[in-house]
C-alpha cells in the first residue's frame, strides 16, 4: 500500500477526548475513528489487524473441532421470550418494527444457536458438536469507556458446544483450555484463567482467561509455576505471598489483568428452554449439555495496543501488525519503488511512505503505526550498500545489502 493514495493518515495529535492508551494511538496512528461513545469505525489498518486476530482464532477453533457459521444480528423477541432474557438482560438493545413486532440486537447467541441446532442434533451420535461465529454484538452499556476495551458494539467469537454429559463437557473444556491459551499466547499476551461466578449467562462456575496488563479492571493472584490464578474481587481468601494453594512451588503474585475470553457451563438451560433434545443408546429422550466460548476480537486488539506500545507509538506483535514492513524513502523513489515491488512479489506486506514530506515527520508516522520492520532507503543508506533496517522495539539500525532484504524480512 502507497500512503500516498491513502485517504486516510496518521494524525499530528492524539485525540483530547482519549481516556486510555489504545483509545489514544488507534485513533491518532489511523487506525478507528469513534462515531459515538462505544461505537467505532475500523479504518483500513484497524480492519487488516482485526481479519489477522480472527484468522489466528478460526485456526485454534477449527483445530479442537469448531465449525464456523454466521448467525444474525437481528433477533425476534419470542426467542429471548423463551430464554427468559428479553426481561431480565438489562444490557440487552430492544427494537420496534413497523409492524410492532419487537426484536433484539444480538449480545449473544445461545438463543440463536440452541434454535438452529434443533434441525442437527437428534440422536447421541449427533454428540458432540462445536459450533462458533465470528459476529458483532450489541450491549447497553451506560458507561462505554476504555477505547475499544469496553463498546456497546464490539466484535466478537462465540462457540457454543453440545455434550452427552457433564463429564463430556468438562473434558471439552480442557481441550478449548489448552486452545485459549495457545491462541493468545500466539498474541504475545501471557494470559491465566480464574474461576468466576455465571452472571446473566449461568448459575455454575464460570472461567475468564485475563491478560496481565497495567490497563486492566481485575485485580489477580497468581502463580508462575503452575496455572492457579483468583480474582481478588471474588476470591478474598488469598494474599500476595501465600504459598501456591495448588503447586506449593512459588509465592502468589498480584497484577491487573483484563478479560479477553470466557468459558460458560451453560448446563440444559438453553437445551430445555427450547427443547433441543435427542434420543440416547437406550432410545431415551434427553437434553444436552451446553458450553459457551467467547473471545473478545476487538477487546483483544485494544488490549493488545496497551501492553505493547512505547512514548512514540504502537508496537505490533508481527504476525497481527496491518503491514510486516514500513519502507520510508528520503527523495529515493525509483530506488524504493522497485525495492516495494520486489518485497510484494516475495509475499511481504509492505506500507509504503511515498509521500512529500520531512524525513522527521515520516519516522514519527511509521513509529506511531508501529509496523514491525523499518526500512529506510536514502542517498546514504545506497551509498553504504544497501537499506537502513531498524525493528520497532529496537533502537540500533543496521545496514542490509538490497539482495538480503527479502530474506532477512522473512527470517527476522
């Protein structure tokens, strides 16, 4: 991409309405733009971030087993007549037609997916299933705050699970565990589980998974030789320094965290609400068991803004960043232009700053939009032989001969 031919670009200043980090450089590098409070347009940078998180998440969902579906945003009423939650979810966005049928947003989609499943799962060889979709969601919230961290429309995964038994569903748990952990952890986020109560959403134990960041809400406990971890908010029985409850290896240790993904044990609320049943080895009728999977993809793409960042910018983990490579040109186009066709040709996303201005001021926007990998092309960098290369998180440059570049960019 040529910032050239962009319509939009990096702003000189940071928005004075930004309460939060994320909030702060997404909008000022170019990345979302806010229409209202909660409410945010994702600009073409902040898109090609989001596709990259989802497409990490479909892998380690389709590899436990998930099959992705698209369901609506638009809900009729009946459906959370039936769940009970069109009079209980307070969060919940209502609407009036024309014909004063009344609908709801959707800001979540066990009603949905329990009615649709009806048509699928009919005997116990039908078990289990794991369906998820990747969709936008609506909640009422009266303080919208934090940037992308906390929105009244947000993006998010949700997968919903269908299980013979109790023991069948924890035994998925595990394994969606397992694939949490290793998908945000793909992130660059270190990320624990804790244990919390169902809310709206169950009366069993519920799980988040929390990344350790200064901007979080959650005060935690935890310990870095095992898995244990508590919300200090819910679980009041620990203290900094207590010996680990489950390892006895290490000394409990405190941190703010914030929420990215949760696990439900739905139990047969939904399955009985609306009678999604099948037929056991014995020709009996029964009711699954349900398991609800969320993952924030826009919460996690702020939280990710606040943990990895510097006093100039954003410092993407490189295999989420909108482009691999920020190739700057100091009045070296037609050397540049042939250096940017030939990182396209080997496969390299490449940002290109084709623009008339400053040295000074295309360093401060490629540091602001925090691609991984810099590379400079200038009457000095060519007369020593190649390319000025610098990483984001790095403060040194070094000299790459213009042959190496491609291969140094993919090795890096």
């Amino acid at each position: 991409m040529k910032m050239s031919k962009m319509g939009i670009h990096p702003e000189k200043s940071a928005p004075k309405d930004a309460d939060t980090i994320n909030h702060r450089l997404l909008v000022q590098a170019g990345f979302v733009r806010q229409l209202m409070a909660g409410v945010y347009t994702y600009l073409p940078f902040g898109l090609i971030v989001l596709r990259k998180i989802e497409a990490i998440i479909r892998e380690e969902m389709d590899a436990i087993g998930g099959e992705e579906i698209l369901m609506p945003m638009l809900q009729p009423a009946e459906i959370w007549k039936t769940s009970g939650g069109w009079d209980h979810i307070d969060v919940l966005f209502k609407i009036k037609s024309r014909t004063e049928k009344d609908y709801a947003l959707g800001q979540s989609q066990e009603e949905v997916v329990t009615t649709v499943m009806k048509e699928f799962i009919r005997s116990y060889r039908d078990l289990p299933r794991a369906i998820y979709h990747i969709q936008w969601k609506f909640r009422d919230e009266l303080r919208a705050k934090s940037g992308i961290l906390r929105g009244r429309e947000f993006l998010m995964k949700d997968m919903y699970s269908f299980h013979e038994n109790q023991e069948d569903f924890e035994k998925y748990y595990e394994v969606a565990k397992k694939a949490y952990l290793r998908l945000f952890s793909r992130l660059g986020l270190t990320s624990k589980v804790t244990e919390a109560s169902g809310g709206g959403f169950s009366e069993k134990i519920s799980y988040e998974f929390e990344v350790l960041t200064d901007a979080g809400e959650a005060n935690i406990l935890y310990c870095d030789s095992c898995e244990f971890c508590v919300n200090v908010d819910d679980i009041s029985k620990y203290k900094v320094g207590d010996r680990c409850p489950k390892c006895d290896k290490d000394d409990l240790k405190s941190a703010t965290a914030s929420e990215v993904g949760n696990v439900f044990d739905l139990g047969r609320k939904y399955t009985e609400a609306f009678d999604l049943s099948y037929t056991d080895q014995n020709g009996e009728k029964k009711y699954p068991i349900m398991g609800c999977y969320g993952i924030g993809v826009t919460r996690t793409m702020g939280v990710i803004v606040e943990k990895f960042h510097d006093d100039k910018g954003i410092v993407w983990p490189k295999n989420i960043a909108p482009f691999l490579v920020h190739l700057v040109d100091i009045q070296q186009q037609e050397e540049a232009e042939k250096i940017y066709n030939s990182l396209k040709q080997d496969g390299i996303d490449v940002l290109w700053d084709d623009r008339e201005l400053s040295a000074g001021a295309k360093f401060a926007d490629s540091d602001l939009i925090g691609c991984p990998i810099r590379v400079v092309v200038s009457a000095r960098s060519i007369s020593a032989g190649g390319v000025e290369v610098k990483m984001r998180n790095e403060t040194e440059s070094k000299i790459i001969p213009i042959d190496k570049l491609s291969s140094f960019v993919k090795n890096v």
